[in-house]
C-alpha cells in the first residue's frame, strides 16, 4: 500500500491518537478517526490493531473510573 506523505502523516497523527489515549473521550475520538482511516483505506490492515488498544484501554478506563477517589 502507498500512501502520499500527507497520508502518511495523517495515519501517524492517528496511531499517536491511539497510544495515547487514556480518557472514554481520548478512546471515542480515537475510535473514530481510526474508523474513518479505514473507510478510506479499506487494505490498510496494519492498522486495524488499533481496535484491540482501544478496546483494552476503555476497558482499563472504564475501571478507573468505577474506582471511588478518596480524600485524606
């Protein structure tokens, strides 16, 4: 697969996305942007990975957020 290098760069931007993620909403932008990425790269393969690092970290997310905060 060739990609133009703006293509390139908005593939990184994505995957960075991805990485770092840590919120539901950081996960939720993320998600659909990969989303997108991918209806318009449907043999960009690669990159659909970045499913699975999502679905951990909302999971990962999601329990930090059921977690009570306590004050001291």
């Amino acid at each position: 697969m060739e990609l133009t290098a703006a293509e390139e760069q908005c593939r990184e931007r994505i995957i960075g996305l991805i990485l770092s993620a840590k919120t539901l909403a950081e996960i939720a932008d993320a998600r659909l942007a990969l989303q997108e990425w991918i209806a318009e790269h449907p043999h960009d393969l690669g990159i659909t990975d970045g499913f699975d690092h999502l679905a951990m970290s909302c999971s990962i997310a999601k329990s930090r957020e059921a977690v009570p905060v306590q004050s001291a």
